[in-house]
C-alpha cells in the first residue's frame, strides 16, 4: 500500500457520486477500487458516507474500505482506502433508491457544485461525474440541469461542448440539450466556426499538430445543392471555408450518414455534430460500454460516463462501471500526459 502522499504534490481528481437514488454510487465504487492509479494522483469521491458505505457493502470484489474526509487536507493516500468528501449527511429515509425525489436531485447538484469550485480554485486537477437525474434535479429547484450547464455557470466560461469518445471515435457536438427544431436554428457561421475553433484549439492542447475536422451536414445529402435544406450552404460551408482561411484543417459538410464511418477509418480526428442525437446515436452504436463524454472549454478537465442514473437497476448491485472507469482513466491521461487518447 503506498501510505505516502503529499496533497501539493499530487493531483486530486474529484469524482462526484451523481445522484444518491441512482446507479452513480455503485459505478463509482466499483471503478475506484478497480482503476490503477497512478502515484501522483489520488481520487476523491463527492458525495456522502451512506450511498459509498452501501455501494461497496454490495460490492462482493471490494476490497477497500470508506475513508470520510471533512476537510480536502485530510485525505488517505493509503491505496486500501477511497476518500470520500462528505457534502451532506443524507440519511437512509431521506430518499429512495430508484426513485425520482428533489432531495436526490439537490445532493447530486451539491456535489457538482462543491467539486466545480475546487476545480476552479485550483484544488482538485479535474472532474469525473457520475450521472445526475434531469427530474429530480428539476424538483429541487435547478435551472441548470445538465452538468456542462452547470459548470459553465459556476465558473463563467463562455464557449463549451460536450465531446463523447467511444474508442478512436471521438464526435463533438454544435448542441446538446436543445429540441430538434431549435437546434436547427443554432446552426450558423458564427456558431459552427466557434465550434471548429474551440475544437481545433483543445486538439492541439492534447497532441494533435494539426488535427483533422470533420463537419457534419445538418440535411440529408447534405442538402442536395439547396433542393432539401440550404443551412449547409447559407451556413456549414462557410464557417468551414473561414476555418481554413485560419489554417485550420477542417472538412465539410459531409453527410452525416458517412462522415462516421470515415471518422472511424481515420480519415478525421475528430466530428463536429450538430445537434444531440446525430452525435449520440454513431458512438453509442460503435461502443455505448466503453463510451464517455469530455467537456471543452471549462477552466479545468472534465470527464464523465456516458450514461443515465438507470433508477430500475439501482440498487441491485449489476450495474456495469465499464464507462466510468474509461472516464477516470481518460482524466488521469489528460492530467499526467495530456493526451485524449
């Protein structure tokens, strides 16, 4: 066991519970005692001592026990140990596993929140989020219901995006949580080409020289020369054209009933979506186990599985923390060698 550690010397990566009526806890628990970690970082868990003593209580192959921690200085670097940061004291009939409640929702916020401003500190290196639940975090009184939200909010950062990953797949996207309709409204120069930069920039931070950006076409066939939708060429075409006017090597638009395919043959690094479902469903398709989201644009790292809070199977101890480990270890390649891949 290393017993060693100095927190000045080491990079803490929060991972926060998610919410406490949901799978969170126990993916959580089961990848930190799986994922091999490095000696210079150290995780530590948001959330409380009830749902992280229950999930590892569940959890026939842990072999770690729960360390509470008051105060960020007081963390175990003993790797027999997960240091869990106590946000609240939820009691057992605070709420129900598998159930939609605004006391889940308003713990799960409180992790998020407490995690984002000791990122924005800069005492915690980087972010992995368990899933919160859009409803209960609605009941309690949140407006910012989605973690990109969240922390964009908090630390006032002004272009974001989520990218999700699933193996050499890596698709990032003009808009997430927006209907379809005013999606399509969000698409123009000005939004795509930020988008293109903002996903060229953070490339280049991650060892790409001169990464290769793929732009998806909101219309089928890419409109068809304007027979079916003209946003490609009112819109998508020229913040491509203005972004390779800056140098930057980007691509489009491309139908986007192939441009996954090229992605995935490595003709692209990287895909720019244009709206939720058109990113989502090629990555879940490919490999929805190991797929994860990262965030762009935040003043800190920011990893997440790539999943819901699947209230059905809460509980039950079967959940699967295939994509929570891939979060981690994604953060942890971020931090040490920064690198997305």
């Amino acid at each position: 066991m290393n017993l060693e550690g100095n927190i000045d010397n080491n990079h803490l990566i929060a991972v926060t519970m998610g919410d406490p009526a949901g799978i969170g806890p126990e993916v959580c628990i089961k990848a930190m005692s799986e994922v091999q970690v490095p000696e210079n970082c150290t995780l530590l868990l948001f959330g409380n001592i009830l749902s992280a003593q229950n999930a590892m209580d569940s959890y026939p192959q842990g072999n770690k026990k729960i360390f509470p921690v008051k105060n960020i200085r007081d963390i175990s670097f003993d790797s027999g140990l997960i240091n869990v940061f106590e946000v609240d004291d939820l009691k057992k009939d605070d709420f129900k596993i598998g159930e939609v409640s605004p006391e889940a929702g308003q713990a799960s916020v409180e992790y998020v929140l407490k995690a984002g401003q000791f990122a924005i500190d800069g005492e915690v290196s980087a972010i992995v989020t368990a899933p919160i639940n859009k409803e209960s975090c609605r009941l309690a009184g949140f407006e910012d219901i989605g973690h990109m939200e969240i922390f964009q909010s908090q630390s006032n950062s002004k272009e974001v995006a989520t990218m999700l990953i699933a193996e050499n797949l890596r698709v990032v996207h003009l808009t997430t949580h927006k209907s379809l309709k005013n999606a399509c409204g969000y698409v123009t120069k000005e939004n795509v080409l930020n988008k293109i930069i903002l996903t060229n920039t953070h490339f280049q931070k991650w060892g790409f020289k001169e990464p290769k950006i793929g732009v998806c076409a909101l219309n089928p066939h890419a409109g068809d020369g304007g027979l079916i939708g003209d946003e490609e060429e009112k819109h998508i075409l020229p913040a491509v054209n203005a972004a390779q006017e800056m140098g930057i090597s980007a691509f489009g638009p491309v139908p986007a009933d192939s441009i996954f395919y090229r992605a995935i043959q490595s003709e692209f690094d990287v895909v720019l979506a244009m709206y939720h479902d058109q990113g989502h469903i090629p990555i879940k398709v490919y490999n929805w186990e190991k797929s994860i989201s990262v965030n762009l644009g935040l003043p800190f790292i920011r990893t997440s599985v790539d999943h819901g809070t699947a209230f059905d199977i809460a509980g039950k101890g079967v959940a699967q923390h295939t994509s929570m480990l891939e979060a981690i270890k994604t953060a942890i390649n971020l931090i040490v060698k920064s690198k997305i891949y």
